[in-house]
C-alpha cells in the first residue's frame, strides 16, 4: 500500500510536470467497477524511466529514520499509548507557535490512521501513514462552558486523543469530573486548546467550535510529529508515551 501511495505521488508530479496551459473541466462522471490483473499489463519502461529520479528522492525522504520506538504503541479507547503519545506531542509543539500557555490538545479518534506504531526505528514514510491528511493545528480560545460541551462530544465517543494536562471520567455517556492542569472545570473561564482544523471547523458534528475566536498556525499536524521525534532524537531521547490515563470510564 505505501509503494503505491508513494507511485501515485510521482504519477501526479509527472502529470502536472507536463501539462500544457489548456484547462478542462468535469462534466459527468460515470462509475465502473474493473479488475485489473497487475501481470496482464507490461510496464512502461519510458514513464517508468521518467518516473524513476523522482521515485528515488521519495523513497530517500520517506525511508529517513527520525527515531527510536522503545515499546510498541497502539491505538484504543479511552486511552492508549499511541493516543496518549500523539496528543502529548501536539501539546508540547503547539506550545511552540504561540506564546500564551496551552491548556490541552486534542486529536479525532479517527484521524489517527493507523492501529500500531512497532517497536524500533520510525520513518518519515511511517509518520505519513499514521497522518496521511494535511491537517492544520489551530488554536482556539473556548469558554469552559464550550470545552464542556466538547468533551461531553469526546465522552459520547467512548474517548478521543487527549493530552496529559486533561482528566476526566465518562459517566453515562457524558463528560464528568473534568479536570484542566489540576483545576476542576470553570464554565466561566476560557481556555485555549490545540485542536486540529478538521474539528475546528465543525468535523465530527463538533459545529459549536465554529465561529469561537481561532489561530491558524499554518503548520501541519504531520510536521509538528515528524519535527518533535527529530528534536527528541537529537537529545538522545527516544519515542515513548506517557502513560498516564485522561479518560476514566
């Protein structure tokens, strides 16, 4: 499957390398269901060729090591070490595009795209594969009365990625006992949480954080992983998760 991800990728540069300036539009669009036996079909030896350089610097990116798994971590609900690892990681980088202190961090349950991260050295290719979207980090500022209702969203799911400074029970399918860096939840006081553009502007029926005061980072949730694993390994330290549980059920 990544193979192929990565030749659709240089099919696309190809094409768009040799486009010419006539533009056409979709009209209709009818679909058809074929099987396509890969060995009825010879290879095209010169798009093959012209592909070739590029498909080298991909794999040259995407089989780069940026560090070390010391346990095998893998995704559920209501907490994980995969999950648990990934919304940490947001916390701590989005901490570092803005000045004011961040409360939280979260990450859709769905978003995150694959069940295990092995044990042992971790790949850019692997990191794409854990978040193949271009999703966006935002930063949002929301009343507690909101955060409450957000998490109400996240209880009713069964238990989404959350960081370390959030505790909370589910109770009857809502959010109960809620705690942000210690402090009991203040309906009242606003709160500013690293939530995923995706969420942001309403996904997962979360439409009541449309329309709250929000920051785009412009930074991409992929690259802030891809950037947090390189910085650690630089310190000598390896990937590992906190194990600490957000979310009682």
């Amino acid at each position: 499957m990544q193979k192929y991800h990565y030749y659709s990728i240089l099919v696309t540069l190809f094409i768009l390398s040799t486009s010419c300036a006539k533009v056409n539009h979709l009209a209709d669009v009818k679909n058809r269901n074929y099987r396509i036996e890969k060995a009825s079909f010879p290879v095209d030896t010169k798009v093959a060729s012209m592909i070739e350089p590029y498909k080298a610097k991909l794999d040259e990116t995407m089989n780069d090591v940026i560090g070390y798994n010391e346990v095998e971590l893998t995704k559920g609900k209501p907490n994980s070490g995969l999950t648990n690892w990934f919304s940490d990681v947001l916390l701590e980088e989005s901490q570092k595009l803005v000045t004011e202190k961040v409360d939280f961090a979260i990450q859709n349950y769905g978003g995150i795209r694959i069940p295990v991260l092995a044990q042992g050295n971790v790949t850019v290719g692997k990191i794409y594969e854990l978040m193949p979207f271009d999703n966006l980090m935002y930063i949002q500022e929301l009343r507690g009365s909101v955060v409450l209702q957000l998490f109400d969203k996240i209880a009713e799911s069964g238990g989404w990625p959350i960081s370390h400074s959030v505790s909370m029970d589910i109770a009857y399918g809502k959010a109960k006992n809620i705690f942000i860096n210690g402090v009991a939840l203040d309906t009242a006081k606003t709160y500013i949480a690293a939530i995923p553009d995706y969420i942001a502007n309403g996904g997962d029926n979360m439409i009541f954080l449309k329309g709250v005061k929000t920051t785009n980072t412009n930074a991409l949730i992929r690259d802030l992983l891809i950037n947090n694993i390189r910085f650690h390994t630089s310190q000598g330290r390896n990937i590992k998760s906190n194990p600490t549980p957000r979310i009682k059920d």
